[in-house]
C-alpha cells in the first residue's frame, strides 16, 4: 500500500480543485460576468487564491512530500510512473513556493494593480512617461523574485522557470540569434518576390454569424469535442480547463476581417486539445496540464500555422468556405485566398504580425527583457532601444508608444522577465513535432488534403497530450521525437519551403 502517496493525491485533489474554481471565476469574467461585479470578483479570487496559496506553502505538505518521496525509493517505482511524476512535480513546486514570501507576494499583486491602471493611461495618452515610476518598481520586483533562487546561472533563468521550467537563457538566446540571423535576409528575398499587392479578399463584410458557424464546423472536423468544451466570444481569446471534462475556449470576431476569428479559434483549439488529451489518471493534480507554456504553444501554433494556414488544409475546406460566403469569395480562387492568408509584411504590432515576421516580434521583446534584468538597459531608455530594434530588424518606426513599448500588457500586469520566449519556442517546437509526426504518418499531408485530420491529432495524443506534465518541456522532445533536444533546422526548413514559394 502506498499510503503516503494516497495521502499525497488527496492533498492534490484539493489544490486541483482550487485552481479550477479560480479558473471558472476567470472564465465568468471575461465572459458572460457584468461589468458591476468587477469588484466582488476581484475580491472573491483574492479570498480563493490567499486559501490557495496558504495550502500550497503548509509546511505539512512538505513533510508530506518528503515522506511520498520516500515511498517511491522504497518501492522502487520508475521514472515515468504516475506516483514519481507527481512527487517531482509537486516538490519543484514546492520549493518555488516556499522560496517566495507571502509579504512579496502581496506587494507585487498591489504594485501590479497599480501598474497596469497606469499602463491603461499611457496607453491613452500614448506616453510612456505616464508609467515609467510603475515599470521602474516592476523590474525591481523582477530582480528581487530572481535573487530568492540561487541555484541559476543567469538573472532571468528563474523568471523562465515560472512559465518553461528546463530552459536557461544560456539556451535560449543563442539559437533566438541564429533564429534572427535567418529570418532577417528570408524575410527580404520574400518581401522581394511577393506581390506587392495582395489579394484584398479578406477586408470584405463577413457576417458575425456565419464566421462562428464555420469556425466551429472547422473545430469539430479537427478533433475539438463540444460535448467536453465549448467556444465563447471574448475582447482577448484564451483557453481554460475547469475539469478533465471541461475545457473552454474563446474568440473575438471582426466583420471586416476574416482570418481573425477563424485563425483565433484554432490556434485556442490547439490548446484545448492538449488539455482534453491528458491521460485522465492525472485529473486532480499538478500533472493534469500541459507541461510548460512553450510546448503548450506549439500546440496552438501547430494547428493554426502548419496545419490551418496549409495549403491542403485550404484544397479540402475551401469549396466549404464558399457555400458560407458565396458573395465574398466566389469570385476569388484558392491561390489568391491562400496568398491573402498567409502575406508577410513588416509591421509594427506584434499579435497582427504574419507567420514569418511574428519571431522577430519575441526576440525584440526577449533581448531587452535580459537586458533590463542585468543592468545592461535602463527603464528610462526602454522606448528608444525599442524604436532602435524595430528599425533595424523589421524596417518601421512606431509614431507613438502605444504602437511601441506600451503594446503589449505583459510587463504591466506581471513582472519582467519570462513573458515572451514562450511564443518563438512554440513556433519551432511545432515545426519539430510535426516533422516527427510526418515521418511516422505516411502521406499525412494527402490526409489533410482530403479532410482527414485524426491521424494527426492521434499521434499528438499518444506522443505529448496524454502525458500532462510528467515530463518537463527538454524531456518530452526526446521522448515524443527521439531528438537530444530543440532543434531550429525543421523549423527553418518549414519556413523556407512555405514562403520560399511565394
């Protein structure tokens, strides 16, 4: 009998339960909730998330913890099991937990209140100045959650750890650069041959009703179960589990524009879809997610890029794209449709950018993260080094700096530091794990020319989705691909054949 281990998923269980309580309250917010109740809400995840934290920190479960330790060792239970998995996880949680006082805790939750009110001013007024004290105080806040570990070789490597725990900055940056020494001369000899003047077929009146409608057909034909989730309209698309039964996702819809709601709602399936394929022998615990933001983004960027902006994706759902808007679209061909969804343009706004210039939106934001956590840049200089790398690496100049350094809300909600490398590793874990999956899948891009998407999504299932976080991001690339580790080239590889072509 492994007793400790009971005792230790019953203690689990609860903090599961807590979490997908918050997480309702979270959904219910940027839903459906009326904007008067804002307050008591805020209140009620604060009455939550305190009980939380207080259970997660007892120094009870850390004996418990340790003595579930121990009955693994004793009973000689492997690596990869369920009861070893959820002792690792639980214990590298804990650690991080209890390393960080309560005391900072609450001050970086009010200082981040404070911060992102002011960054909604600046935003207005497009002035950075409006927010600068406020982000000053962040990057010490930053600072001082990095020096509670001392067991990291770089400043931000603990910042990385909150959200892709396994990858350093010692990592990271190198193969960002080799990325950026890439994508700079692509993108030209792209920009270069590419029509200047891309179809406009997507700035037309597409009613509000007959995107959703499509969309979800789309969903459901790629695998998302609605007996198990949903999808709901929100002013900022995000995925949620509630329960190994209940996985939500959102959208946002633009009538004057197509790819937003469509490209929206796939790229949140994605998503979904690893949470729905977690092994439910996890449910209740630490291991019942997806392991790390980066591998969860490659999710979402697998089915929105590779697959959803394809060209068999297109041949097979195209003709059904007609019949939804025959007015729009009759008179346009599938070559047109597919250059308009997938144009590269340099621009300054990164949650707009197209697939091919989108990195170099991360790695602008990445590089000046590890600048400011050393030293290397100050707050106040923060515009200009900004202007300065959207200058040379993507050729525009923001007129303000709410196209700028105020675009996005992640420092001004957070700390700094981890925020972005999560999306370019997402981009170039998707283009390796569909590699994989080509090799094994025989004629998998005929599949999807001819509407047959559960092969594919099988595979994701049985090599990434079912094992939740057993394994950290670095071990479930060897174990789903059988590569020693990330590896840009099917990355580069997928993006020199795909725009090569334009």
């Amino acid at each position: 009998m492994l007793e400790k281990i009971s005792e230790l998923k019953f203690y689990a269980q609860e903090l599961y339960h807590l979490e997908s309580i918050l997480s309702l309250l979270f959904w219910d917010q940027a839903t459906y909730m009326p904007q008067a109740a804002a307050l008591a809400r805020g209140k009620q995840r604060a009455t939550l998330g305190g009980i939380l934290q207080q259970k997660k920190t007892d120094p009870r479960l850390g004996l418990l913890l340790s003595a579930a330790e121990q009955e693994v060792r004793q009973n000689n239970l492997p690596y990869h099991s369920n009861e070893a998995s959820l002792c690792r996880a639980m214990l590298r949680q804990y650690d991080i937990d209890r390393r960080v006082p309560a005391d900072y805790i609450n001050r970086m939750l009010e200082h981040s209140s404070k911060t992102e009110q002011a960054w909604l001013k600046a935003k207005e007024a497009q002035d950075f100045k409006v927010v600068e004290p406020f982000l000053s105080q962040t990057l010490a806040l930053s600072q001082e959650y990095a020096h509670f570990f001392s067991n990291w070789d770089h400043i931000a490597d603990p910042l990385i750890a909150r959200s892709d725990y396994g990858w350093t900055v010692s990592q990271l940056k190198p193969l960002f650069t080799k990325l950026r020494q890439e994508l700079l001369p692509l993108i030209s000899t792209v920009l270069a041959k590419q029509n200047q003047r891309p179809p406009a077929c997507l700035n037309q009146c597409f009613p509000k009703k007959d995107q959703l409608s499509f969309g979800e057909e789309i969903l459901a034909k790629l695998g998302f179960d609605f007996e198990r989730g949903r999808q709901d309209l929100t002013a900022h698309p995000f995925a949620i589990k509630m329960a190994h039964e209940d996985v939500r996702i959102t959208t946002r819809v633009a009538e004057d524009h197509f790819s937003e709601a469509l490209f929206s709602s796939i790229h949140e399936m994605g998503h979904a879809l690893y949470e729905l394929g977690i092994d439910k022998t996890l449910e209740g615990t630490i291991l019942h997610q997806g392991t790390s933001s980066g591998v969860h983004e490659s999710q979402s960027r697998l089915w929105e890029n590779i697959v959803g902006r394809s060209l068999p994706f297109w041949e097979y759902f195209y003709p059904l794209l007609q019949t939804y808007f025959p007015k729009e679209l009759s008179t346009t061909s599938l070559p047109d449709f597919y250059q308009a969804i997938n144009t590269v343009k340099r621009s300054l706004i990164r949650t707009n950018a197209d697939e091919l210039t989108y990195n170099l939106h991360v790695i602008i934001r990445f590089d000046l993260e590890v600048d400011l956590l050393t030293g290397a840049l100050k707050i106040k200089d923060l515009p200009e080094a900004w202007r300065e790398r959207y200058r040379e690496d993507l050729g525009v100049l923001p007129e303000h700096d709410s196209q700028g350094v105020l675009q996005d809300i992640h420092w001004y909600f957070d700390l700094i530091g981890g925020q972005f490398q999560c999306y370019t590793l997402g981009n170039i874990l998707s283009a390796q794990f569909f590699k994989t999956a080509a090799k094994q899948l025989p004629n998998l891009s005929e599949q999807m020319r001819t509407g047959n998407f559960s092969n594919l999504k099988n595979w994701l299932d049985q090599n990434i989705y079912r094992h939740g976080s057993k394994f950290d991001g670095p071990e479930l690339i060897r174990l789903a691909t059988g590569d020693e580790g990330l590896k840009l080239e099917p990355y580069l590889e997928y993006l020199s054949k795909k725009f090569g072509a334009h």
